[in-house]
C-alpha cells in the first residue's frame, strides 16, 4: 500500500485513532517465501514530513516498526 493511500492512511490515523499525546506505530512485515524485505517504514514517514521518534527490527530482519507521537 506505499503511496498516497498509505500516506493518507497514517495521517488518517493520527487524527482520528491517536489521541493527543498518543503514539502511532507502523509496521511492515517482509516475505521470506518471496524473498520481499519490508518496507522502509521510518523513510516513509519522514517522506510524509513526520519525525519517528524510533524504530525496531525483528525477525531476520523480516518485520520493520517506526513510530511517531502526535
């Protein structure tokens, strides 16, 4: 879903599931059957002009999480 409809999704989120304070996490899973790495969440939401405020691995890498505060 990378894009305008992700875009759109996060910032929809944000407004209407993060209460002031709260804090979003995004993540993306990779494929090892179909060799596919996760997407690179953090950039993409720094190409959204928001600041993670971190980010976290997991698998072999095959699970990718950012988050950003509202």
């Amino acid at each position: 879903m990378p894009g305008s409809a992700l875009r759109e999704y996060v910032f929809r989120l944000l407004e209407r599931a993060v209460e002031p304070g709260g804090r979003l996490i995004v993540g993306s899973y990779g494929s090892r059957s179909r060799h596919e790495p996760p997407l690179e969440i953090a950039a993409l939401l720094e190409d959204y002009g928001l600041v993670p405020m971190g980010r976290a691995t997991g698998g072999d890498p095959r699970t990718v999480f950012a988050w950003v505060d509202r």
